[in-house]
C-alpha cells in the first residue's frame, strides 16, 4: 500500500487561483488542469 501524502498550497497560490477562477475566462475544469490540482479543490 503506497501511502499519499497532502498536497500542501501557498496561500498565495491559492488567492491567486480563487483570483483566476472568479475572472471566468477559464472554466473551473480548465484552470484545476492548468494548476494541477483537483477541480473540486478551487471551491474550498
């Protein structure tokens, strides 16, 4: 069993993609992609 451990953010990187996300030039699919993270991650 591989055990996984958490992905820590920056609370910059996160302003910053709540900023991106609110701009709505991407969808929240797109941008999780581009920022390497779990779409359901941008809503917490």
């Amino acid at each position: 069993m591989v055990k996984q451990t958490r992905q820590r953010l920056s609370a910059e990187f996160k302003r910053e993609a709540v900023r991106l996300l609110e701009q709505g030039d991407k969808d929240a699919a797109q941008l999780a992609r581009e920022l390497g993270v779990r779409r359901d991650q941008l809503y917490k």
